[in-house]
C-alpha cells in the first residue's frame, strides 16, 4: 500500500505549497495520528480546477463503457486498498471495523450502481421531435434534446460517511456518472482516508486513460479552502453534505457569483417519527426497541436520525416508555466523531434540559469519558414542541425528544408546523393509515421520504431512494443525493436543431446506436428512426 | 364579452383595496387606454397566496383527466373570449394582428400539449425498487419514488409575448400541469389583456370544479407588488420572463428568504450565430435575407432575436454584407412596445455606435416618430469584441453586430468567451461542420440550444424544446421555459417506503391502474407487478 504523503493531488500530481498543515486527532483517545497534511493554497485550487476544465471537454466525450469502466474501476481500486483503508478509517473516525466494512461495500455498491446506469445510458433523457416541412403556417424543424454534463464539480466530503459520502462517496459517484471531472475537498476529521481514497480513484482514472484533472483531492480545516473552491469560476456544480451552517454558507457564496451555480447540500434534519395508536396497541415493546437501536446507531450521527418522535398517549404509552428507557440506560456509549462534535452534542443536550417543559426520561448509564457519548431520551407536550421551534432542531447525536401528544387534530396540526425534513416515519396499522390519511398529504409536502412501519436510519442506494427534502433538510429539494436520481443534479439539457445526423450525439442519432429508451414524437420507445 | 374591471382577481373573487391606479398606454399613440387598474396590496397578495396553499392540498390530488381536461378548458376559454382579445391585445402592444393570432394558437397549443402529457401520466417519473425480505446483511425495504408538485407558484408575465408568456402562458400551463396553483402577477404594460385571459381561467377552473385559490391574477406597475409576492412564504417557486435586470432581483430575495425558493428566470440573450465559410459561399444572399428578417422579427423584441453573428473574411463577405444592408435600409420599421422599451433601445444604439471600434453598416431609412424604432446594424471587429465584454450585451429591439473574423482559431476563442445565451446558431455546409466540429463542442457549454441552417427566432413548442441555458440567460441553467420538460421545474421527488398498496399514489400501486412507463428494478416498462 502507499503511505500517506499529506499533499493534495493537483491532476496526477502531488503538491504541497502551503505553510500550514494539520494533523488527523484519533477521537478514542485525542492523540494525533501521523502525516502532516497540507492546507491547499489558492494557486493549488486554481491549479485543480483548471486541470478539470481541460480534462472536462474530453472526459464530457467518453462513451458510456469507458465511463462505466471507470467506475467499476474505483470499486476495485477501494477493495485494493485492503484493511490499510479500514484501519485508518477507524483510526480517524473511531467508527468500528463492521460498520466500515459494510460501508466500504455500500461505497462500492454505489459506483457499481451508477456503472450500470451509465452502461444503460437511457438516463440521458433523449428527445426527438422529428421535422415536418409541409406543417402550415410554418414547418416543423428537427428538434433533438438530451442532458448533458454541468462541467467541474465541488464536492465536500462528510465527516459521518467516511466513505460512502466522502471522497468517492454518492456525490462522486454521480457526479462522474453524469461526465463531470470532480475535486473533492476531503473532510478534515479523516484526510488519511481521503488521501487513501484519492489514491484508488487516481489509479482507476489512469488505468482507464482518462484525462489529467477528471479528479483532484484538496485538504484544509480552514473555510477558506473550500470558499475558494465554490467561488472558482471553472467551477459549476457543488455537491455537499453536513451542518446546516457550512451547507447554507456555501449556498449563499454560490447564489453571489458572478455566475450563480447549484449548491445540492444536505443539511441534515430531525426526522419526525409518528408513533399512531394502533401500532403503539399491537407492538409498543417492539417500537420501543426498534427506535432505541435507530437514535444511537452510529453513535446519533446519522443524517436520518430520528429526533422528534410523536407519541400519542393511551393505554399503552406508558409501557413503550418504560421499554424504551430500560433500553437505553443499558446502552453502551459511543465514541463520536471528534471533540468539537461532542461538545455540539452536549451544548445541544444542556439546551434541551434546560428548556421549560422538556423533561428527561432516560439517559444511558455507563461511563461517557472522553468523547463519548451518554444517550439521551427527553420528553416534553406537543404544544410545549410546537410552541419552541428550537425543540425542532437537530442535535447531532445520539438524543430523541418524545412529543407527548393526545388528540389527533393535535397531531396534524404539529405535522402542519414542520419544516422541512429528510424524512419522515408513521408507525401504524393499515387502519391507522386510512384514520391519519390526512397526516401522509401533509407529510408530502414536508419530507423527501415517508417511511412506513421501519426506522429511517437505512438508506437504500436504488433507482427510486430520495435523500433530499425541503429546506433546511436541504438547500435544493428538487433533488437526491443517494439513489441512481442523484445523477440528475450534475448535467442540464441541451437540444440540437436540424443537425445532420454525424452531427449529433450518438443518443440522438437516427439509428439509436446505443440502443436507449427515448421519446420519440412523444411517445417511449428504443426503435431506430 | 365581459368588461374590464381594473381589479385583483383573487381565488373566485374581485377585489380593488388598494389606492393606486395605474393605465394601459397604446404604444401606437402614446394614448392612455381606458380602464383604471388597481395596484395590488400586500393584504390581497397575501389572500391570494392564502387561497393558493388552500387549494394546492386539493388541487395536487386530482386525477390526470381532470388536470388535462382543466387545460383544454383554458385553451377553448381563451378562444371564446374571440376578438376583443386581439383587440385589446393590439392596443396594449401594437402588435400586429397576424401576430396575436398566431400567438393565441401557439397559447391553446401549448396548454393542449401539457393536457396530453399529463393525460398519459408517465411524466412524474414513477420508479419502484421492491423489497427483498432475504437479503444479507439486511433486507431490502420496498421504496417507491414519484415527482410531486411544489406548491404555490408566482408567475410573472413577460412583455413581449402578451399571451403565449404571459398569463396562461408557458410558465402557468406547465405550473398547473404538474399540479400547482399559479399567483400570476401581469405585466402592467398589458393589463387588459391579462384581465382578460385571467377571466378565462378562472371560468375554466369553475367549469371544472377547481378549488378556489388554483389561480389568482395581482397587478401592479411597481416592484413592491412582485416583491411582496416572491417573498410570501406561501410561494413555493417563482417562474419569470423578462429582463436580467428583473429577473436577477428576484433571484437574489427568493435566495435571500428564510426557505429560499427556487427561481425559473428566463432573461434574454445575444444569440450568437456562425456564418461558416462554406455556407457563405454557397448562399450568402439568402443568408442576408434571412438575418434581416430574422433580427428585426417582432420588432426585434424576441428573447432569441439574433444580436452577434460571427463573420469570417471571405471573397463572399460583402456580398453578404452589401444585401443585407440593402434589406435592412429599406425594411419597415415597427412600433415598440412601450415608450421605455425605445428609450433603452435608442440607448443601446447610441452607445454601440460610440464604442471605440464599431461602425455603423446599416440602418433603415423610414420615418421613425413616436414608439417606432429604426432597424440597426453594427460590425466591429472579432477583436474588439473580444476586448469589450459590453459589446456581446443584449441590445433589446431590432439591432445586430456583425463581427468580423479572420481565422478559425480566433472564432473559436470567441465562443469559448461567452457567457451563458439561450441560443446559438450555426450556418454551414456538413463539410463545416467537420472542420468546426470543436465549435460545436464549445457551444454546448454556453447554451440551450444550438441550431444548424436555420435562425433562431422560432421557438418549437414541443417535448424536446430547450428554452433555457446557462446564466445569464437564466438562473436555472437545467431547465427550459418552452417544451414539456418544462413541468419538471415545478415538481420534486418524494418517496414511499413499505406502504401498503392503498396508501401508495396510483402511480406507484403494483396493478400501474394510469398504464404509465415506470423504472421498476431499474428496468423500464408498463408492466402491472
């Protein structure tokens, strides 16, 4: 395996021309882990997205197999990295070695996904119009439309995916779907994994002789690296996911270029679970267990983190209660992400104590030294919650806030007052379902994905996931960024006007080369013309 | 025919709350038309936007035939309102009455196109991942993804297209296609017309047993009124045809909101066009022709009016050049829309003709009293054009700058200056296009649509049509304002995990009961599960 060298890679090349550098902390024990990495300079940053400007006007070219390819490629590359990958990774982020196994695997499921509908390649959403130049009072042209690639891409990568969203996470992934080269800035909590990943997809793009710049890593701590990456005008597209803070600085930053370009940033949420009466009735216990695992798994730092759980009273509320505190005082503390995470954490938690009308219903009981984390129950009524928006944030880690609740218009009137969300869950029978109708309509409106008698913790990497949502779940709800959809943020439309056809692009082309589903005067259809 | 009543037209209601009035001026005459319209107060807008998040609850339910037949309605209302339309509409625009009647038919068109998109349902992009209880490590829930409507939406009406982007123009019919309710705010230089079309919809949604609130018209001749309506919280998205100026505005206070909300601005452009060697040679005469036809179309108050055209030095040249200005000396010179609109005109062209470098090939010889504007053409050479950005800006009317060139390179530098346009057009034999194929390459990075051996003043109203393009011709460079893509800006994705069949939309239910094309296991087809 190569050993860590702390510099960026600029196109195929290593640099390190900054004066500052900083260190990977180990959050098990707060010791410094080996390697200076260096802060990108500007001229470094300009160097990457220049190299990704050229590499863009042939990388926009490559056919589909090549990409595909390219894209299996990384896949392999990561395995290869073998458990040099997985021990930093846990070194840096305390993460154990399952969750990172499975999360490698998730990682490269995710490029093997996006190969595949690369290798379909009807994603592009071909057009024809065909021309009719009898048509009175005007004739028809030839009108041909399909989505091309946006340009270079920013992505940030996140510090709770060390893998799946970091530097050859989901964003990537679709991002070189999509034919745009990407330079990613590694997030600071790991850069020994980014720089390792880096090196993978550095060897994929070689080995599939793709051009200088498709890829490039910057390092830094410091907001000014990643400020001059979104304000680079090569730059067109940024793909992030984190804190709200970072998320909506980088969206202001891009609406106030001289060029404004999307920011796709996913802020994180709450998450409300609705806990209905029928459900509470048949499986309270069950309820209780299943939303214990789901706040603390990943020790809280998961973006679908159930947060707001709405907890109708009746007869069996009590029981779920008890269940759920019993399970959580024996819950084994984790080790968070850093420090600076921790004390968010706990700033967050003394916020909720304090705050009139919010108890505490259980709290884990084992030692929190260092940075662990003790897991938080709290409880408080619906009009207390619906009262104090600042209940409705999200505290970053392993707490839930209980949302006492007694009649159902309440309920809905709660649901009404969300803000936007990632997700949204409803724990119920069929019956409750057809009682709370109105609940799922207003849930529509709020969340990008309704989850039905599960937790939403897991995010299934399909054709059909939405990880998105209204703001400040994120900064654009139009789109995804887990699932094969995710593809669509990197690329806008172009259409060709009465081009011959050794003009046009093989998805347009009469013969239909590529043997993709198109619309064909209006009607879905993989014939040639 | 009803009359003209000057007021708001807010849910089923009229209302005149404000104080102040403004008055359609023909621009023919520079004479007050008659009618006080009342300028819309906060108190109406925000009634309006109420009614607006009333119905859309409704409204985002009902089913396809419904929505597709509310469509047809508008069309058929607005071919009943019969001649007074036309009328009114000449008065306000002075444009010609070939011209209206064109663009009513192009209106009818383009909401009966919608109907037919949203009669055959596949357009929300229906995608189904089904579970797999006995996968390892985890079962795989059943997900299910959809495109649902945003909510409410501000339209703003264009000047130029009175009815075909104006009140029930594109940005309305594909709002409510994909299920939205549509505030318009008319465009105060043709407020009767507006009234009138309002009035049409509203019949239809009565006639269709619409919600109140589905459709409201505000006027207003002030910024406040468009303001106040972007910022509504009620207002989920924002469509706009018009000025950078404008348009830019309004992106910056939707971004600026507590939720911003996304802005479809459409703002103009210079349409570049590429006389290529070949095709000069082969047809410089009808080439001329077809430009001075083609920059002076509407008074030369098209979004896609041609106002750069890149001219390579060749022994065909003045020939071009010699009929063109022939054309143009002798062409008829036509009324703009409003007395500002000359005004801005008259300023382009008198700072075009200080620039340092430009020089005056043509103008029409006419008389050029009151609101008529004289037909202008420039030419400088590639390399001043290069040097002075201002020069490639979008002089408003009937004006173009021929750029002269010498060699390939240095028009290939050129287009790889611009900045974003709507359009770019290239004229050539196939033999140039092989020799310009980087040309073309260049140009798919600046622009929505490219044409070949035509001009782009027509724009297709089709499935394949882009209106659109990178900034600053729009803010949504992955959009298009024309074609049924254009639905797409008004939607997001939502997704249902393990629903049971009843609770999941009919587009996602296993029996596929709308027989529409869904991505079932990333496969396309039609097939009931």
């Amino acid at each position: 395996m190569a050993s860590l060298t702390g510099h960026q890679f600029i196109g195929f090349s290593t640099s390190a021309k900054g004066k500052d550098t900083f260190k990977a902390i180990n959050p098990a024990n707060s010791e410094n882990l080996p390697t200076d990495f260096f802060e990108a300079t500007e001229e470094e940053i300009q160097q990457a997205t220049a190299f990704a400007k050229k590499a863009y006007s042939s990388f926009k070219q490559i056919d589909n197999e090549q990409k595909a390819l390219f894209l299996e490629t990384i896949a392999n590359e990561l395995l290869a990295l073998g458990d040099a990958l997985i021990e930093r990774c846990m070194e840096e982020t305390a993460l154990p070695r399952p969750r990172l196994e499975g999360e490698r695997g998730r990682t490269m499921n995710q490029l093997k996904l996006f190969a595949s509908v690369v290798r379909e390649g009807s994603w592009v959403d071909a057009r024809i119009d065909r021309a009719d130049p009898d048509r009175v009072p005007l004739p028809k042209p030839d009108v041909r439309q399909m989505q091309r690639p946006l340009g270079p891409v920013a992505v940030f990568g996140a510090s709770n995916f060390p893998l799946a969203f970091s530097v050859a996470g989901g964003d990537t992934a679709s991002a070189f779907a999509a034919g745009c080269p990407v330079i990613v800035k590694g997030h600071p909590l790991h850069p020994g994994t980014s720089e390792l990943v880096a090196q993978a997809i550095l060897k994929a793009a070689k080995a599939c002789n793709l051009p200088e710049g498709v890829f490039s890593l910057v390092q830094g701590k410091t907001i000014a690296v990643g400020m001059a990456l979104v304000n680079d005008p090569n730059i067109k597209a940024v793909g992030f996911t984190g804190s709200y803070r970072g998320g909506k600085a980088l969206f202001d930053a891009a609406n106030q270029r001289p060029e404004p370009i999307p920011v796709y940033a996913e802020m994180g949420s709450t998450n409300p679970v609705f806990m209905l009466p029928g459900a509470l009735a048949s499986k309270a216990e069950a309820l209780a267990k299943g939303l214990a695992g789901s706040f603390t798994l990943g020790v809280g730092q998961f973006c679908t983190n159930p947060g707001l759980v709405v907890l109708p009273s009746s007869e069996h509320t009590d029981q779920f209660k008890k269940t759920l505190a019993a399970c959580n005082e024996t819950s084994a503390e984790g080790i968070m992400l850093s420090q600076g995470i921790k004390s968010a954490f706990n700033l967050g938690v003394e916020q909720l104590k304090s705050s009139p009308g919010v108890t505490e219903l259980s709290h884990s009981t084992g030692v929190a030294e260092g940075n662990k984390a003790v897991n938080q129950i709290f409880e408080a009524h619906i009009t207390t919650v619906l009262q104090n928006k600042a209940l409705q944030e999200e505290v970053f880690g392993p707490a839930t806030l209980l949302v006492n609740a007694s009649a159902k218009e309440e309920i809905l009137q709660f649901a009404r007052g969300l803000e936007g969300h990632l997700t949204a869950t409803i724990h119920g029978t069929e019956e409750d379902l057809r009682e709370y109708a109105e609940l799922v309509s207003i849930l529509e409106e709020k969340v990008g994905r309704i989850v039905f008698n599960g937790f939403p913790t897991g995010v299934e990497v399909c054709h059909s996931m939405v990880h998105g949502g209204p703001f400040p779940a994120t900064t654009a709800p139009q789109t995804t960024s887990v699932g094969t959809a995710a593809i669509k943020r990197f690329v806008r439309p172009v259409c060709y006007q009465d081009f011959p056809q050794e003009a046009l692009p093989d998805a347009l082309k009469d013969s239909n080369p590529l043997n993709i589903w198109r619309l064909v005067d209006g009607t879905l259809n993989r014939n040639s013309l």
